[in-house]
C-alpha cells in the first residue's frame, strides 16, 4: 500500500494504529521518497486477515489528517522481500551473473512490479531474462527501444495487450548493449527516487561483473608471459 503522509511527528504512527484498527499487520515500512511539499511516500506491506477487504485498509488511513492512499495492490504471500544491500550480496555471489540476479530480485528490492533483461540496440523486444509476471511478448516493435540513457518509459495505445497499463522504466547496462526494464502493471507509479536506485543498482552490478572478470584477466596475462614461464 503506498501512502503519501504529512512529513511531521507523529503521522506514521496515526497511519499505524489506523491499520491496526482496521485488523492489519504492518509487515514492513519503506519510506520511499520525501517530497519538497512537506509529504512522505511511503510503502507498507500489511498482513490481512482472512475476509478482510483491502478497501478497509484504504477507508482506514483516509480518518488521518492529510493522508492519501496512491496505491493498494496484492502481495504475493511468501515472497521474498529482498533489499539493496541483499541483493548486492546476491551479485557478488555470482557476479559473472549479476545482471540476471538483479533482473530477478527486482520485484522483491522495489516491493512490487518486475523486470526484462533486453538488448539496448535494434526496436525489437527479445526477453533475455524476465521476473514473474512481466510482459515477454518477443517480436513487439518497441518505440522505446533502443535505450541509451535513464528513461520512463511511455506507453501508447497501440501496444500489445501485455503492455497496456503498464508504467516503466529502463536502464541500459553501458558495457553489454543491454538494458534492465523495471515496470509495474497499473501502477503505482515509479518515483523518481525509485528510478535513482535502480540506476544505482545497475551501475554496482557493473561494477561486480567487472571487479570479477578483472584477476582473471591478470591471471591469464601472467600465464602467457614468458619472462614469467
């Protein structure tokens, strides 16, 4: 559930005990952005009980002052929950891999969502790798392809039905001519801040693949020297 909350004392834990009020267990809080307007965004996974509506969540959170509930979606029950640092562990893991490993943990890192591992170059959609849910479909002549910089993607009507209502973002990966496309199906929308992190988040996966590849580059180097034989 994202909610945007007056950036003041005491307006998280007003949001909290509304929740509880309306039987939900708050799971996790992210706070996802603070605005220049005096307003929090903030993500809270909540825990419902069985024949609770979602909509008591959002009727909750309206009895607060100034608080407005942007987006309420399902959460899939057991799903990881994976952050920015688990998902560098993740990477250094398996480095050689670390583009693919982030494509997966997307949805855990942003909570919601998923993601498509492209080429960068040509307009033609081919799915390298895909989190659960996203919209393959390979042969969709992307407008939005190729990526060259941090972009939002934007989506007319005239897409295939896989990629109707869907805002997203991609990121192209400089050293590989490829590109990692983070997107949510109806929303919530894809913040600004969100998209800073998946930048950042992309860049570090370079950085391990690279830092990886690097001894065994010196290794071989060495090997093949004679003064060293």
């Amino acid at each position: 559930m994202r909610v945007v909350v007056p950036d003041r004392p005491g307006s998280l834990g007003a949001v909290a005990t509304a929740v509880g009020a309306a039987g939900g267990d708050i799971v996790g809080v992210d706070v996802v952005e603070h605005r220049g307007d005096g307003f929090v965004v903030d993500d809270f996974l909540v825990d419902l009980p069985g024949g609770r509506m979602p909509d008591s969540l959002v009727t909750a959170c309206r009895t607060v002052t100034d608080v407005t509930v942007e987006f309420i979606g399902h959460y899939s029950p057991g799903a990881s929950l994976h952050r920015d640092l688990e998902a560098v562990e993740a990477m250094t893991d398996q480095p050689e891999r670390a583009e693919e490993i982030l494509v997966d943990l997307v949805p855990g890192i942003f909570r919601s969502g998923w993601a498509l591992l492209l080429p960068s170059s040509g307009s033609t959609l081919k799915v390298q790798r895909a989190s659960g849910g996203a919209p393959e479909d390979d042969g969709y002549e992307a407008p939005w392809l190729p990526l060259t910089e941090p972009t939002r993607i934007v989506v007319g009507d005239d897409e295939p039905e896989p990629w109707q209502d869907v805002v997203a973002v991609g990121v192209p990966i400089d050293d590989t001519g490829q590109a990692i496309v983070f997107g949510r199906d109806g929303g919530p929308r894809i913040l600004d801040s969100e998209l800073a992190r998946l930048v950042h988040l992309v860049a570090l996966a370079q950085v391990i693949r690279r830092t990886a590849r690097a001894p065994e580059a010196d290794d071989a180097g060495e090997a093949s020297d004679p003064a060293t034989a």
